[in-house]
C-alpha cells in the first residue's frame, strides 16, 4: 500500500474506519480485539493531527 509521507486527519480516520469494518468481518475474538485498539490508536493520531493543526 502506497500512503503519503504525511499523515492527515482524514488519513488516520480512514485507517480506524478500515481496521474497524475488518475487525467486523473476523470471528477470532483476539485478533478482532487488536483491529479495535489500532483503531484507537489511528483515532488517537487524528486528534493530535487535528489539535496541531488548530494551532
């Protein structure tokens, strides 16, 4: 997968949204656990993207 050298809000919100559809589709509870809290972590970067932006 080819992604820009920098990440932006959108970016890192389209990735959550990615993780999260996937972690849907499994049926191994772990491993749809793990999707879940990458999805946090994408989240959490497009706050702090947001946030740096703001000011």
């Amino acid at each position: 997968m080819n992604q820009p050298d920098t990440t932006t809000v959108d970016i890192a919100i389209a990735n959550a949204a990615r993780l999260l559809y996937n972690a849907e589709t499994i049926t191994d509870l772990a491993l749809m656990e793990r999707l879940e809290r990458l999805a946090d972590s994408w989240v959490s970067i497009a706050e702090f993207l947001h946030e740096r932006d703001k000011a």
